[in-house]
C-alpha cells in the first residue's frame, strides 16, 4: 500500500472530483490518496463518488477554517 496526496485547493466544481478521478484511475488497490479542498461542495461530493464506485472513504477532517482533507482507499 502506498500513500499519495492531491492538492486540489482553489479548484471548484467540477475540477476537484475530475482530479481525484483521474488519480484515483492511476492507483493500485489498497492505495491510499489523501485529498485537500477548500470548497465545501466538494469536500461532500467527493466522498460520494467514491462510495459510489466502491473506494472506501476512510476519514474526512477539517483542517482549517475552510479546508478538508479527504482520505480514500482504492477498491
């Protein structure tokens, strides 16, 4: 398992989820891909997708005044 980050802060719909699309296509199972925003649709529209696609969603934390960090697990 390895751990790769994405910084997608300001970036705004529909950028952050085509983003952590596109690298979460580039993973292997188990991997890892902790993935910071700064918009808060996003911050809820990722995890979603990837629930929706199976990826395991294994935290989500706020981390600023207005930033998350998403942390998800290829399927």
């Amino acid at each position: 398992m390895a751990k790769y980050s994405l910084d997608v802060t300001g970036e705004i719909c529909p950028y952050p989820l085509m983003l952590t699309r596109q690298k979460m296509g580039k993973l292997t199972v188990g991997d890892q891909l902790v993935v910071t925003v700064d918009y808060a649709k996003s911050a809820e529209d990722i995890p979603r997708w990837a629930k929706e696609e199976g990826h395991s969603v294994l935290a989500i934390s706020e981390v600023g005044r207005t930033q998350w960090e998403i942390v998800l697990e290829k399927a």
